[in-house]
C-alpha cells in the first residue's frame, strides 16, 4: 500500500457560516474526531478548525476508505450525507500539500495574509501530536508547512500592516461611527480575536471600552492591558444598555445572545441604535436578533466586502507568494518521493533476499549432504535469478513512480509502502 496526504474540508468560499459552524471542533471534541478517523484505519489525522475552515489533514493508503470516512464523519456532525457532499472539497497528493502551504502561509483566509492562521495550524498539529495522530508523512509536510509560511512573511509584504478578521471588524466600526472617540464598546470573549480587536479600538481612539468574559478575573487581566474596564458577566443586560457597540467572539458552543434579551434591552434604550459584531464561530449572537428594530447585527460573513478589498491591495503580494508555494511544493514532492522510492526500493531487495533464502534453507533441509562448494554455487546462482527477476521492477519504479505502481508491486511481493 502507499501512502498518500489528503485534505477533506469545507471553508468560507463552500459554506455559509450557518454551515461552518456546524463542523466546527471545540478543543473537548477533538479525541472523537480522531477516533472516528482511527477507526477507519487511518492512523495520522490533523484536525484543523478556525473561524473560516474546518478541515482535516490525514494519511490514507487507499481512496476506497474515503466513502466510508465521509459517512462517518456526517454522521458525527449530526448533518445529511448531500449537505456534507455539497460543502467539502477533497484535494490529494501534491493539491493537497500546495494547500496546506497556502493556508499556513494566509493566502487561503478570509483576509489575505492575516497572521493568526499560522499559530492556529501549530496549534492543531500539537493537539494532533498530542493525542497520537501524527506520523511520517504528516510530520514532514506540517514542519515543512511551518518553513514555507516563514519565508513567504520573510520575502514578500503578505503581512506588511498585518490585517485579520479583529481589524476587520472594527473597520466596520469606524464605517459605522465616523468619530470612534465619542463612542463606547463592549467586548465580550479574552481569546485572541477579542484582544486583537481590543487593542485596535484603543488604537483608533475609543471613548470607552468595557470587557466582560463568564471568568471575570480574565476579562479584568485583559482590560487591564488596554486601559479598559471589566465587568462580572452577569451585568450583561446593564453593560447592552450603556455601549454603543458590541463586539463578541467567545469559545461558546451555543449562541449566549439570545433574540428575547436584546428585545428586552431594546425597549429600555427608547430606540437608540445598536451595533453588535459576532466574529465567534458557532456565533454568539442568535440571527433572529438582526430582526429587531434598530439593531444592527453583522457576523463574520459580513466582512467579506472588506476583505476583498485588502485583496485588491495585496494581490502582487500574493502572486509572489503564489510562485514561492509553488516552488516550495515542488520541492517537497520531488524530495519526497525521491526518498519514498529509494525505501521502497531497499524495502523490495531486502523483501525477494527474504525469499531467495527461505528457498535455500528449504533446499539444505532437504539435502543436508551438500558440499560447501555445491552450497557457494547454490547460493550465487540464486543471487543473480533473484537480482534478475527483481530488476524490471526496480526499472519500472524509478521510471514511473506513482502511488498506484508502488502499491501494485507493494501486493505482489507482499511488502507495505510506508
């Protein structure tokens, strides 16, 4: 069997956030992931899910896993085997490896070069190792995913003035509120996108910013940080009446803005607008809250239009870091296989040796009565049929190394193409 590196997933340009959020993995959820691969066969998996992408990256010797894998895996997430069909895509092989590269890399967001990707795929590759799902290959192609991403940011301007979803959101802001310093916000979530948006509202010059988490000393150590204030998430209703905007982006796996409590909190602002901004996949905020007069409800599909625009400004960037991956994938591949084939190779004599000698000891066994001189000229004459038999194959091997030819020879001697 050979072994291949395949890429099954769904991200912003297949899914609509309503769908994304239903294959997204919270960190106590990813054992059964792994399990559901491993009990497929499949022994290395990297499960990877962000606020634009659930994918998985994963080791298999043979397509013919891959119809089961899929049923399992729609029937993990609780969804039909045409809606996971109609979002994944499947990319193998080279495709899947030029992937990898340019998701590490930003090329593959949401917005273009945005820096957080990187640190999220190390973070999926550690879980992964963590729980035992790595291996060869995915070691290999994930440090080298790592090396590729450092010399597009050290080669190209991808991540000059870095831009991410948080940044992104409080452009949207200031759209919103053409003087940022006469207005308030509440942050709601200490994660990453909630401290990066953070430090950008002080930047642009906020009036207020309140910071609220469901462990107050965590919101307190993060508003302490950017001169801001914390408040006990149970003065939520109080902190919705005060702001001007809401920005959220928490860990929750169930919306924790439900439609009823800002209806509420509607009626005793006297209609005075208000603005919330759900970065957080599964959303925080529930949709129907956007059906509430004078509310003002955008999500992380929202910002699209914004991100296209950084596109347009970065896009001689990202064709020279194009060129880069694509280099870089060359590379690997060429590298890889060659090494693969040369295993295979050594694995294939080592494995018709196996088979000259057994016949040998065969042989002796039945005729204990050989002279030393008959046994030499049984041992050479083995020596070059099986060197002569062996040889076509290694021929074709070197000519044409493909999955398909190594796993076909792999079968017929018996050997396993690792």
């Amino acid at each position: 069997m050979s072994e291949e590196l395949f890429v099954l997933g769904l991200n912003h340009r297949t899914a609509p956030l309503e769908i994304r959020e239903r294959f997204y993995i919270a960190s106590f959820f990813l054992r059964r992931v792994v399990e559901v691969f491993q009990g497929k066969g499949v022994r290395e998996v990297v499960p990877l899910s962000t606020c634009n992408r659930t994918e998985f990256y994963f080791v298999s010797p043979s397509q013919g896993l891959l119809d089961d894998l899929k049923c399992a895996l729609a029937s993990l997430f609780q969804v039909e085997r045409e809606l996971f069909e109609r979002h994944t895509y499947l990319l193998t092989g080279g495709e899947a490896i030029e992937h990898l590269f340019r998701v590490a890399s930003g090329l593959d967001s949401m917005v273009v070069g945005e820096p957080q990707i990187l640190g999220q795929i190390k973070d999926a590759y550690r879980a992964a190792t963590e729980l035992g799902s790595t291996g060869r290959l995915i070691d290999r192609v994930f440090h080298k995913a790592f090396q590729v991403a450092k010399r597009v940011r050290t080669e190209t301007r991808i991540g000059y003035n870095p831009v991410s979803v948080s940044t992104i959101a409080v452009e949207l802001s200031k759209r919103i509120f053409s003087d940022m310093t006469s207005k308030s916000v509440l942050v709601i979530g200490t994660g990453e996108m909630a401290k990066a948006a953070l430090k950008q509202f002080v930047k642009e010059g906020i009036r207020e910013v309140l910071v609220t988490n469901r462990t107050f000393e965590r919101a307190k150590r993060l508003a302490e940080q950017v001169g801001g204030r914390a408040y006990p998430f149970g003065r939520l209703k109080d902190l919705f009446l005060h702001v001007d905007m809401v920005l959220t982006s928490t860990g929750s796996e169930r919306p924790i803005i439900e439609k009823e409590f800002v209806k509420a909190v509607m009626k005793e602002r006297k209609g005075r607008a208000l603005f919330i901004i759900d970065i957080a996949v599964p959303r925080d905020v529930d949709p129907e809250v956007n059906k509430l007069e004078n509310v003002y409800l955008y999500d992380i599909d929202n910002l699209k239009e914004l991100s296209e625009r950084h596109l347009k400004d970065r896009i001689k960037e990202a064709e020279r870091a194009d060129l880069i991956i694509r280099e870089e994938r060359e590379r690997f591949c060429r590298w890889f296989f060659d090494s693969s084939t040369v295993a295979f190779i050594r694995r294939l004599v080592e494995r018709a040796e196996e088979i000259r000698r057994e016949e040998i000891e065969k042989i002796v066994a039945k005729r204990p009565d050989l002279t030393e001189t008959e046994l030499a000229a049984l041992e050479g004459l083995s020596r070059k049929v099986t060197k002569k038999l062996i040889h076509p194959y290694i021929v074709l091997i070197k000519e044409n190394t493909t999955p398909e030819v190594l796993e076909t020879i792999g079968r017929l001697f018996g050997i396993v193409h690792e």
